[in-house]
C-alpha cells in the first residue's frame, strides 16, 4: 500500500518496510510483508486496525511471532506489530498488561511486586496478545485461569470480555474463529512476596532447560486427549528426521529446529511427513498447534 497515508494518520507510529518475517519470528523463517508498523499503545493499535480496515487493506496481527510459520512468499498486506503496546501496571489484585507486553516483561513486574500466581508462563518466548489468542500455558496450567477480563476489538468494537466469554478450551479460543484483536488483560494475582515469586520462576525455568535450544516455534502439533505427541514422534522412530534444513529435534520430538536456514516449505514438508507416518503407523491423527501464514503450496506434502 501506499503508507504515506498511514504515517500521516499516525505520526508516532513505527514503520519498517519491507517487513521481514524471518527477522521477526522465533523459527526465523518466511518471507516479507510491504510494511509493519508499531502503534506505540493498544489506544493506537485499535485504531490503526479500523484505518487498515476502512482502506480494505488485508493485515496480520504479529505478537512475538513464537507459533507462526509464515509462507517463503511472505503475508500481502500489513504486519501489525504489538510489541510497543506494552504497558504494564498493577492495580488492586490484578496485574494489567498491553497486548504487546511480553511474558518476560509481566513477570518482572510482578516480581517486583511480589505478586505470584503468574509463575506458570514463565519461560514462553510470547507476547500477551498471543497468550491470549492461543490460550496458551504450561503444567497443565492456561491463561483462562488467571485471566479476569480481555479488551478486545472485535469486529471493530472495542468490548471487554470476561474469559467465560473468551471461548477458551484446549489450545483454542474465540479469537481464532472471529475477526478479533487483543488489545490488553487483566490478569489475577496472588499477594506473596520478591523472593518466593523469584524463587517459583527460578524452579519451572530449571525445568524447562531441558526443551531444545535452537530456532523454533516451540511444539507444533497439539497433545491429544491423555497423549503426548512429542512421545506419539518419538515412537514412530521419527527424531532425527529432517527435509532440507528442517530437522526433528533429537531432545523433544514435537519440536522441529531450523537448524540451516530452512524454508517455510521444507518445514512445512516435515511437518506434513510427521502427520503421514505417525498416522500411518499408529492409526492417529495429529493437528498443529502452530498457524500458518500466508500462501503454501500443496506440493511440499512429502
Ligand atoms: C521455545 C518455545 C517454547 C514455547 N513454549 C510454550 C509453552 O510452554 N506453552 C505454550 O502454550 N506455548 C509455547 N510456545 C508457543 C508460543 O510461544 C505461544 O503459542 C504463544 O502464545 C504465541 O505468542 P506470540 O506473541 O509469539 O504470538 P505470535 O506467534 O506472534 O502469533 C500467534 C497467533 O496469535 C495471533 N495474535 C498475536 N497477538 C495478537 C493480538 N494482540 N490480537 C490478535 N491476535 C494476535 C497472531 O495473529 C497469530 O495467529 C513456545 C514457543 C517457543 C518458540
């Protein structure tokens, strides 16, 4: 598009184009959007999307870019950058972060509040907004169980949703199926003290050292009901396997490394190989966790 329009509406917002998607996601794959930009708070971001909106210019909302894999031929339209919406504060019992807030930032905060109950998140290379989004979480543990509210722009109306109404389940929320931006949460939390908090994040960290090391989009396919897919992998005899420089990781089998400068189709290719063989073995029908971006082509189902 043409962005002088954009940067004219909104002068304090960044822009960077083109926008590339290896650059800016944790597997450091994809190829470019024309532009990203960065509204400097959630006020602006809602705004900047009902500009993009009203112009019918096609957007993507980009949070760390921790579980997408978007297509060697990048996303036409605009990436909407969250991560300078990033306040966070402390009001009461609740802990309210901007959609941009990473998880790293939130629990510093909270730390330094003595504020527990937020433990569970620590270590997940994510902003809020995507938290939110994914219903995201560990041990067992999701964000709808500490969430209190989520202000959202849904279908261009600013609403504040109580997570009852966020349509939560496993791995899945209403704003997948629904035309819905993050903008901020509040989040529960719990009246403790510095050293405990420091001391619980320092414990579940330790735990999660043992998760493979390289450029990746964490797992990529979803558990199935009282069955780890990363142990379904393993089983299958699939660690190790690799297209291109796509690879199955040897430590943890629902992870696929970037190990040398993969494409998006070859790790899709893998992906899609995994699926095949696992079902073929097993009789069992794995669905990614992870979304995909942009344009693919059916061919890389090896
Ligand atoms: C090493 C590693 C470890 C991980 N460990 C875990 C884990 O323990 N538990 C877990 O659940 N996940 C884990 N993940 C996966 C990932 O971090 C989560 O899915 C996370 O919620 C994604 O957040 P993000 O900000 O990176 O979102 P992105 O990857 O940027 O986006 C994911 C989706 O959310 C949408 N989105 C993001 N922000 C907004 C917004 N503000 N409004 C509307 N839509 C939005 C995007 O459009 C996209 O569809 C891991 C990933 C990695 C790389």
């Amino acid at each position: 598009m043409d962005f002088t329009d954009f940067t004219a509406r909104f002068p304090a917002a960044e822009t960077e184009a083109p926008f590339s998607f290896k650059r800016h996601t944790t597997v450091g794959i994809g190829g470019c959007a024309s532009l990203g930009i960065y509204p400097p708070n959630a006020g602006q971001l809602a705004d900047a999307v009902c500009f993009l909106k009203e112009k019918k210019i096609p957007y993507f909302v980009l949070g760390n870019g921790s579980n997408i894999l978007v297509s060697d031929c990048g996303f036409y339209g605009t990436a909407v950058c969250t991560k300078k919406a990033n306040a966070v504060s402390v009001q009461g019992g609740l802990l309210y972060a901007e959609c941009g807030a990473t998880v790293g930032k939130v629990l510093a905060v909270a730390t330094q509040n003595g504020l527990g109950g937020l433990e569970f998140l620590a270590g997940i290379p994510a902003t809020m907004g995507g938290i939110l989004f994914m219903n995201a979480g560990a041990q067992n543990c999701y964000i709808q169980s500490v969430l209190q509210y989520a202000d959202v722009l849904l279908s261009g109306r600013r609403v504040r949703l109580s997570a009852r109404e966020c349509g939560y389940a496993y791995k899945d929320s209403r704003f997948m199926h629904e035309d819905a931006v993050l903008l901020g949460c509040a989040l529960r939390v719990k009246k403790s003290d510095e050293d405990s908090v420091r001391k619980k994040y320092r414990e579940i960290l330790k735990k999660r050292s043992v998760l493979p090391k390289g450029r990746s989009l964490g797992c990529v396919f979803k558990n199935l009901p009282d069955l780890s897919a990363g142990k379904l992998i393993e089983d299958c005899g699939l660690k190790g396997l690799r297209c291109g420089g796509a690879v199955v990781s040897e430590k943890h089998a629902n992870f696929i490394i970037n190990d040398s400068s993969a494409t998006a189709e070859e790790y899709r290719s893998l992906i899609l190989r995994i699926k095949k063989e696992v079902f073929s073995q097993t009789g069992k029908l794995l669905t990614e966790e992870i979304r995909y971006i942009g344009d693919f082509t059916d061919a890389s189902d090896g």
